[in-house]
C-alpha cells in the first residue's frame, strides 16, 4: 500500500491553540495538520488569525520548525445573511500558512442563494490557491451528497469540492455506490473517523456524538472499508475524532491513537482488496 497523506484534523484537538495543534500533530508522526481559522459556535476558543497577528506569526514559525504542513482550514458557514467579502480575511491567512483546502458549509435554506454565495467564495478563493470544499452534514441545509453534488454543479467553478466524512456519510444515509458518481477532481480531501452502527435517536444526540464523542477509525461500527474502497486509493485523510470522554489521556496520546488506529484501518482495508483481487 502506497504512503497516504494523514493530517490530524482541528476538531480532534480544539482545545489547542494552532501553533499547538502543529506541534502536537508533528510530535505525534502526521505530515499534516487541519487548523480552525474560523470557530464553529460562540462556545468554542476564538483564535485571532487574521493579518500579521501574534497567534499567526506564531503558527507559521511552528510550521517551520517541524516541517508540518497545513491541509485544510475552516470553518465558513454560508449563512442567510453572509457577506462573502468578509472571509476574505481569513483566505488570505490559509493561503499565507500554505493551505489550499478550505472548509465549507451550507447554512442556507435558499438552496439558489446558497450556490451562488458558495460560487462568489470559490471566485474570492481561486486567485489564492484555495478550493472550496462543501462537506454534507445531516442538520445543515446541505445535508447529503446529492445536494451537495447539485450544488457543486451549479456553481461551476473550478476550485469547488465535495468533502465527505465518514460520520455525517453513514448518519444522512449516503450509500458508497453514490461516490461513483462524483468526479475525481471534485474530491480533495476526506475526513475519517468511526461511530456505533447505531444511528442517533435525535437530533441532540446526532450533533452531540459528531462534535464530541466519535471513535478512532475501526473502534466503532461505520463501514469504513466499503466508504475507503468508493474513494480515490490516493485520496488525503484528515482524522475528525473529537473524543471528549478521552479528554484525560492528554492531546499527544489521543492523536498517536488516531494515527496508529488510521493506519490499521487502511492496511487491512486495502490489504484485502488486494488479495481478493489476486484470487
């Protein structure tokens, strides 16, 4: 099995700051790391990365020091009420920390104004490097791969992704046969964890269990083999494992655990594969 690009994804580790979370991913053996630009809720740590902040300067020295490079960043949501221009700052700090993925969601229940919010982004993107990536997520208004795919193809632009991760795939009941669909250069990156096959009885339990408590890849009950072998064999994997309840075990132990459980999932997934080609 070739190398495969891990990162350690933001929302493993929120309680980091970024030039934390670069040195506990390179600490922990990852080539990559995911970084929140941009906090998700009111509740969550708010980091000032915009222009030549403190906070900056220093992720781009940690960056330097250990050789780690940025994957992605996140997180804009398109909201109603969003004034796309005012992203901007937070483009041009993903561009200057040398990411070229961003995250995206759709928070819009006007799906036409939401394509043409997500399009006005890709276009303030795309002179910077930087893809766009909508990522489905069951209570967000693009919610499955269909929309997202819908979406993505009346933006019509060239630097938009489909994002999909593991949890928010099996929790809005997308199927792998969906991903035969999806053109290779619409996916960029993909987000993998695990969860109990058991879907959430509500809607407090479903966003609890995907900000909060999922499980290291193969710990859980996800087809995690099936979603990996739809996907592109060379596609780059972020792991988004918030594991609260883990919160003891420390920053290190819990990325190392990512990372080692990660590798076991891919080695036995592509390793049967293999083998069952080759009988």
């Amino acid at each position: 099995m070739p190398p495969r690009q891990l990162a350690l994804a933001a929302l493993s580790m929120l309680e980091l700051s970024p030039p934390d979370m670069v040195s506990c991913a390179a600490a922990a053996g990852f080539s990559h790391v995911g970084l929140r630009l941009l906090p998700a809720t009111v509740q969550e740590p708010q980091h000032d990365m915009r222009g030549n902040s403190p906070l900056l300067r220093a992720t781009l020295q940690r960056l330097q020091d250990t050789g780690l490079q940025v994957s992605d960043v996140e997180i804009l949501r398109l909201k109603p009420e969003v004034d796309v221009a005012s992203y901007l700052p937070m483009l041009e700090s993903a561009a200057r920390l040398g990411a070229h993925e961003v995250l995206v969601a759709g928070n819009d229940p006007d799906f036409a104004r939401c394509v043409d919010s997500f399009a006005r982004l890709c276009e303030l993107g795309a002179p910077l490097g930087l893809s766009m990536n909508i990522e489905p997520m069951p209570w967000t208004d693009i919610r499955n791969i269909a929309m997202a795919m819908q979406l993505l193809q009346q933006a019509g632009q060239d630097n938009a992704a489909l994002l999909v991760d593991a949890i928010h795939f099996d929790r809005a009941g997308d199927t792998p046969a969906m991903l035969a669909e999806v053109p290779r250069q619409r996916l960029h990156y993909m987000q993998l964890c695990d969860a109990p096959a058991a879907k959430p009885d509500s809607m407090e339990e479903l966003l609890y269990q995907a900000r909060a408590e999922r499980m290291p890849p193969g710990h859980g009950g996800l087809a995690l083999g099936e979603l990996l072998l739809a996907l592109p064999p060379d596609l780059p994997i972020a792991l988004e494992v918030p594991m609260h309840s883990k919160a003891h075990l420390g920053a290190m132990e819990r990325a190392k655990l990512l990372r080692s459980a990660a590798q076991q999932v891919l080695q036995r997934t592509y390793g049967a594969a293999l083998e069952s080609a080759g009988t």
